[in-house]
C-alpha cells in the first residue's frame, strides 16, 4: 500500500511539472485585436455589499474601448445592500451609461439566472458581456475577449480566472486554491482535451447565439450554469474560445466555515458535471499520497524523500505561476497547507449532496439540477 501511495505522489509530481510548463505556454499566446468595435452591454447580476464591490465594478468603466458600452446592474431586492455601490459608481463615473433593474420575480433555485433575465429586456445592445460581481479586469480586457469574440466560428468566449485575495487568513488560503490548484487544472485539462469549460466570470456571446440556445430559461435550475450554458452553445454547432488571459476573482472567505462551504460547492458541482473526471482528479494531490507514504511505510527514507520533492513541484509550479501572472509571490508555506486541506475537501464531496449558494441550501441531483432544501437563510 505504502508503494501505492509513493506511485500516486509520483504521478502528482508529473502533473504538477507539466501544469506548470503548459501555463507558460497558454499564456504566451497572443490575444486578438478586434477588427472592429460593436456596441457592448456589460450585464452584472449583483447580490450584496461585497468586499470591494465598488473597485470590482470600476475595473469595468476603465477599459481601452472606443465602442458604446452599456452597463446593466440588477438586484432581486430593491432594498440590495449593493445598489448603494453603484450609485458611488455612477458619481466616479458619470460618463458611464448605467442602467440598474431591481426584480424580484424568481423563475427557478437558480437566483443569478433569475437575475438576469429580469434584466435582459433593458440590455440594448447585441453583444452581450454576463461577468460577475467579484471580479476585476485590465484595461484591455474588453479589446481582448471582443477580439475573440469575432474570430470564424465563435459563439461563446469565456476566461480563466486568478484568485486575488482581501486581507486576512481565510482570503489568501482561498487564493491559493484558485491559482494554484483551479487554474493549472484547467489549462492541463485544456491542453490534453479533457475539458470543456465555461466560466461565469466572463461569459461574451451574441444575441443571435443566446436566441439560438433558447436563452437563459433552460438554466434557472443548473448549480453550473455556465458549463451548461457552454455545452449548449457547443450543441449548436459554435466555439467556446478562451482567450490567454485571466480575469481577477476576489476571493473574500472571512472564516473557515466560509471557504469550506464555497470549496465544497466547487468540488460537488465538478462531481456533478463531471463524475468520472472528479474521480480521477483524487491523483492530483501528490502531497496527500505522499504523507500516506510516509504513514504506511513507517517513515522510510525514500517516502520522505518524496514528501520533500512533492512539496518542491508544488513550489515550483506556484513561483513559475506567479512569473507567467505577473503577480507577487506570496505566503509560499499556504500551499502545502491547501494541499492537506484540499484532498479532505476532495474526499468530503462525495459524502452529501447538498451545497450552500448565497445563503440557501439545495440539493443537487444527478444531472446537477437544483432543489430547494428549505427556504430559510442560512448564515453564509
């Protein structure tokens, strides 16, 4: 057994090398430059007052775009704690074109779709941009996804996403599972055709191709809207493009409770999704079959010695990361500690069905539909 477990963390230091050479590789691409610049509404379904919502959403009315932007915020409640949010935005910006829909009509468990269908009839133009509140862009990150958006074939461009965390402890342990564990996952996935992903950080299609997919009612009961959302656009017969550029995800858990409950919700909606691949991915914790080697084998010098090489792939793969990213190296002792906490995550998420989204409990079936558990809040 212990020879088992060394032959896993074997295998999980493999991956973790190739990971990090195919994410230099993405993101050494060049991004496209748009022929020509249509008309874009930037629709943003919003639900209270985030950490940093107000930066989040600026990020948006900075962009080096020279076509009319629309930017269309909505709320189920009027009385949303982020509407005060985009009243501050619309004072930095007065230029900025702003349009805000409170609805509370709900069409399903699923209460971001609901969301934005409400908002959907006050959308003016027909390039249509679905991002989420907690998440920042660059300057050229309109120019960049338009781009994609016009190459031959395209229906759908959707972006890997980075961890940025707020202060404290929980936020940059929560980041460390975003940059280092979710996106060298995907760009390996992407690399050998093992996944076809589509994320609700970004989400830039046509109206021709929302229409062609029967918009957004066969959604409002999907725990993973966006890859049905993809799969969809993929049925009828357009591209999903992702661009070699990442959008920054705020991760803002205050308390373990939270970046448990956020982690377990991913990891389920993979399983979901995915089952087979889920499974799989148990070979990609090199750290956790390592210290069972150490375990099992009583010690011996060869799986502390894996433990030790296990821990410097995993470095490795986060210092070349943070050079590909441009970002700061940071707290280089979180990621062992991730790691422990990930494989336990990864094993949990097969005990229940159950995930907690924006304060409600569902249950999710096998076709990764959503049920209401009951209706009373839960603190998140």
């Amino acid at each position: 057994m212990a020879t088992a477990c060394g032959a896993g963390a074997m295998f999980g230091i493999a991956y973790t090398i190739v990971a990090a050479l195919l994410i230099r590789r993405f993101f050494r691409r060049t991004a496209c430059e748009p022929s020509s610049y249509p008309p874009v509404t930037i629709v943003k379904p919003l639900y209270g007052d985030e950490l940093g919502l107000l930066a989040n959403l600026s990020s948006f009315c900075h962009q080096d775009y020279p076509g009319p932007v629309q930017f269309l915020f909505g709320v189920n409640d009027a009385a949303d704690p982020a509407l005060p949010a985009v009243d501050a935005l619309r004072r930095l910006h007065p230029e900025a074109d702003v349009t805000v829909v409170a609805d509370e009509r709900l069409y399903g468990p699923n209460r971001k779709i609901s969301n934005i269908l409400n908002m959907l009839p006050q959308a003016r133009h027909d390039v249509l941009v679905f991002a989420d509140s907690d998440v920042s862009v660059a300057p050229d990150y309109l120019r960049k996804v338009i781009g994609e958006l016009q190459k031959p074939g395209v229906g759908l461009v959707t972006c890997i996403y980075r961890g940025e965390p707020a202060p404290g402890f929980w936020p940059r342990l929560s980041a460390k599972a975003t940059n280092y564990q979710f996106l060298p996952s995907v760009v390996i996935a992407l690399a050998l055709g093992l996944a076809r992903p589509c994320f609700g950080q970004t989400i830039a299609m046509r109206r021709a191709t929302l229409e062609k997919i029967g918009g957004f009612e066969p959604f409002v009961r999907h725990l993973a809207e966006d890859h049905a959302i993809g799969e969809a656009v993929r049925r009828a017969g357009e591209k999903v493009s992702i661009p070699p550029l990442t959008v920054a995800h705020a991760c803002v858990e205050t308390s373990a409770r939270q970046l448990i409950a956020h982690e377990l919700r991913w990891s389920r909606t993979i399983r979901r999704v995915d089952p087979l691949g889920h499974l799989g991915s148990v070979l990609v914790h090199p750290l956790a079959f390592a210290l069972f080697a150490v375990m099992l084998s009583g010690a011996a010098a060869w799986s502390l010695q894996l433990v030790l090489a296990t821990v410097g792939a995993r470095l490795a793969l986060e210092l070349l990361s943070d050079r590909v990213l441009r970002q700061a190296h940071r707290d280089l002792w979180l990621l062992p500690l991730w790691d422990i906490v990930s494989f336990a995550i990864f094993v949990a998420s097969f005990w229940s069905s159950r995930v907690t989204w924006r304060g409600f409990h569902f249950e999710v079936d096998s076709d990764g539909l959503l049920s209401a558990v009951q209706d009373e809040r839960v603190s998140d």
